[in-house]
C-alpha cells in the first residue's frame, strides 16, 4: 500500500507546481525548466513543535486501564483477545516534535508503545484503489470514499490495513464506518523530509460495517 502515499505525492507535487506557472507573471512550460521524467519535485514541510509530552509516563487505572503520558486512557491489554482501545487523538500526537529525518527516533514513546500492540479503533474505511473486493484498505479519521469524495488523509490519521478476509466494496463513492481491530505496526514511511504513511494493521478484521 505504500505506491498509494507515493501517488498521493506525486499529484501533490503536481498541484503545487500547477500553482506556481499560474502565479508566474508571463511564464508558461516552455519557458521553465521541467523536472526530468520520473523525477518528483522536492517538497517541505514542517511539523509543530514538541507538545511536552515526548518524556511519558504509564500508571495502571485498574485492572483494564492504563494512563499514557498523563492525558491518554487505554482499555484493554493490548492483546488480540483483549486490544486496547485506542482514540485517532492519540495516533495524531505523533506528529508532536516530528523529524522525517530522524525516522522512528523522532516518535514519542507512547506512540512506540503501541509498535506490536493488538488494538481496535472506530472510524472510516476506504479501498485504495478502485476495486469490486479487497484484502487492503485504509483506515481513516475523516469520511473519504477513496478517490474523491471527503478529506484525503494525513499519515497521522490513517493506517493502512491488511485484512485476514476480503470484503466487497459493492459503491465506489460510499462513505464507509465501522470498528477495526488489528496488530499494530509503527513504520515510518518518508521521501525525504516529507513523511508518506506512519502505521500499519496486520491480520486486522472490520466489524459493524
């Protein structure tokens, strides 16, 4: 699944320079330099500064119960019987102090924590590409049919699934929801200092579709 991040690149690049021949007084194709085939324009970004929170802190609550880093309740104990139950609100703080350059270093480590967790999450699922049935889909936070319907995701609001079992995709352009449950794996995924994707579900399974 990560050819998706790197199309969702590509038409990224493609937009932003799009956009700068528009705002180029007198300037046209044939009067700039193009990128060679093949070559993808270098992009930056930059990522909010760290929150505070990179130290952690990890307290049991009870017996099904644990608190991260003094603001993130977990339910369950993160086995395939038993995953934790986890908010999109954590998954996104991994953004907080984030260096592409740095790679899995950067992470802070209630989000290394999950790295091999069993856990489940509510929210939005699409294909990654126009299919009738599928073992790959992605996993999101905001409503998104796939192709152009909704909010694209960011990686930190996404993971991509690999499922035990196939499922129809019966309308293209559906917003889809559900609870989604799988191995967690934190795999930074970067072109340079842009980062493409950042989790992964293994053996992962959707229920209340």
């Amino acid at each position: 699944m990560r050819w998706f991040w790197l199309t969702m690149l590509a038409l990224a690049a493609l937009g932003v320079y799009g956009a700068w021949l528009d705002a180029w007084p007198g300037a046209d194709e044939s009067t700039l330099d193009s990128p060679a085939v093949g070559e993808i324009p270098p992009l930056r970004v930059s990522f909010p500064p760290t929150s505070g929170h990179v130290v952690e802190s990890v307290t049991r609550v009870d017996d099904r119960t644990v608190r991260v880093a003094d603001r993130f309740d977990l339910v369950g104990n993160g086995t395939e019987r038993d995953p934790y139950h986890i908010s999109w609100e954590y998954l996104q703080s991994a953004q907080d102090g984030w260096k592409a350059s740095a790679g899995k270093d950067a992470l802070a480590k209630h989000i290394l924590l999950m790295d091999g967790s069993w856990i489940s999450i509510d929210g939005y699922w699409a294909p990654g590409i126009v299919v009738d049935e599928t073992k790959e889909v992605i996993v999101l936070l905001n409503r998104w049919d796939g192709c152009c319907l909704g909010i694209p995701p960011t990686p930190f609001d996404c993971i991509e699934a690999k499922l035990t079992e196939p499922v129809r995709i019966d309308k293209q352009h559906s917003f889809r929801y559900g609870t989604v449950t799988g191995r967690l794996e934190v795999s930074p995924f970067a072109f340079g200092d842009v980062i493409l994707g950042l989790y992964r579900f293994h053996d992962a399974r959707i229920s209340s579709q």
